[in-house]
C-alpha cells in the first residue's frame, strides 16, 4: 500500500475482506460497497461485488 492509498476505516476494510470471499453486497453496508466501488477496490457486476485488481492488492497488503 503505498502513500497515497485512501484511508480505509477498520469497518471498511472489514467488508473489503468480506468482497474478497464472494457473495458480499448483503452482508456489508451499503456506505461500504458504495465507497469501495467508488475508490475503485471492487465494481459491481450483474448485481454483484466483485474485486478489482487494486482491492486484490490492498486485501493482500492486510491494511
């Protein structure tokens, strides 16, 4: 993660972890998948969440 990376609340990066198992838009508020989307860690497709490349990297960097 590099400086520049916004800031992500504990709960925020809580439901990135939950987008990264599958299935997650009911489980995670929906501040939360609006943000991620919008900062570009997941996108919604057919209705559902979905990690991008820069989510992959930001769950793998566990920040």
């Amino acid at each position: 993660m590099s400086e520049h990376d916004p800031a992500l609340s504990a709960e925020e990066f809580a439901s990135l972890i939950e987008v990264s198992k599958g299935e997650a838009q009911r489980e995670i508020p929906q501040l939360h998948w609006e943000r991620l989307v919008g900062l570009g860690y997941a996108v919604r497709r057919l209705g559902e969440l979905g990690l991008t490349a820069s989510g992959m990297r930001r769950v793998a960097a566990g920040k």
